[in-house]
C-alpha cells in the first residue's frame, strides 16, 4: 500500500487531489488549475461578447463570479475535464442512461471520479485491485470486485455524479508492484480528524465522570 500516491485534504483542494490521485503523483497545483479555469472563463467571456459587448446579458455576464473556480478552492468539471484533456483522458458520465445501456461490468473500468456538493475523489484499479482514494481518508482504502458494484451504486443513491475515465492513464509505480502482488487490508483507513474526535469524546466522558464522582 506504501506505493500507492494519496494526496490529503488541505483546505478544499479536493479537485487538486482527485487529479493527482488519479494520475499517481503531484500532477497539478492549484495554480495549474487556476490557469486551466482563468482560461474557461476568458472562453467564455468572449462568447458572450459575440453577442455585443453593450448588451445586457454580457453586463450581466461581466459581474458574476466565475463558474469554474471559487476562492475556497473548488473546481468545476470542466477545469478537471481539460486537465484530464492534456494527458489523452475523456470523462463519460456513469449515471447517464446512454453508458448504462451499454452493460459494462464496472470491473472492467480503469477508473471513476465522483462528485457531491463540491467535493471530488477518485477510485482507482491499481493491477488487479480496486482502490477509494477519497483525499478525505487517512490513506487507500482497498475495495474488492464484488462490492465495486455495490458501492458505486450506493454513492448514485446518495446522489453522487459519477464519471468513468477512458484513455491511457499515466504508468505509475503502484500499478507496477501491485500488477504482480496483491495486498490485503486488515484495518480500512478511517476519515481524516476522525481518530482525534474520538480521542476528544473519551477525553470530555473522563472529564465528565471525574467531576460526577468527586
């Protein structure tokens, strides 16, 4: 597991992550993704400006926040969908109902970035194995062929856009070491600050039953 790259959430880079988690390694920076969304933003502008620079609906253009940054650090699908663009990967939509016709065993799959109220992480076949990289996780979280199916089925319910990537995904350590050994998880990783808010409940039902008994 020591080889598989997983980025950490920091601040809402969760976009930032999900590409590099993706890739395998420190692929982009949020700077690199600014740029990517700056350059949206200005294609977009000059679109509505076809239409007359005096006219209302570019005024009203000019002085909404932009689409596909946000000074929190979110990026929107478009940001990620060009990023992916320079490395020959495309997004198709997993929920629609043209890819579901399709009947494609998930299993099949390279990999899936999901997304929900802003937040963006990617699951990932490294070898034979299939793996959450969810930056919101303490590290890789090992998922096996019959749940793939089951979970992403679960994150549609709860209302998760999903998208399957298609091309040929950079070569990576991990995928060189776990394509000819398996790992097995003994203990899954749990969520990121969770230990410590354990650690602090304990720590107040102490405080609380000293007090009680004194």
């Amino acid at each position: 597991m020591d080889s598989i790259f997983h980025e950490k959430q920091e601040g809402s880079l969760c976009a930032q992550h999900c590409l590099n988690n993706l890739l395998q390694g420190e692929y982009f920076t949020p700077v690199d993704l600014s740029s990517i969304a700056h350059q949206l933003d200005e294609e977009e502008r000059m679109r509505m400006a076809e239409g007359g620079m005096a006219s209302e609906e570019y005024r009203t253009f000019l002085q909404q926040p932009s689409g596909n940054m946000d000074d929190s650090g979110f990026f929107s699908i478009q940001v990620i969908s060009n990023a992916l663009r320079v490395w020959g990967l495309e997004l198709i939509l997993f929920n629609s109902p043209e890819y579901q016709r399709l009947m494609i065993n998930p299993i099949n799959e390279k990999a899936f970035i999901c997304n929900y109220k802003e937040h963006w992480f990617t699951i990932r076949k490294l070898g034979q194995q299939w793996f959450n990289l969810n930056s919101l996780l303490t590290g890789p979280e090992l998922i096996s062929d019959t749940y793939l199916a089951l979970f992403l089925a679960q994150l549609q319910q709860e209302g998760y856009s999903i998208f399957v990537i298609r091309g040929n995904l950079p070569e990576c350590e991990a995928e060189q070491i776990l394509g000819i050994m398996r790992v097995h998880q003994q203990q899954r990783p749990r969520l990121i600050g969770e230990d410590e808010a354990q650690t602090m409940r304990l720590k107040t039902q102490r405080i609380i039953k000293h007090i009680l008994t004194n």
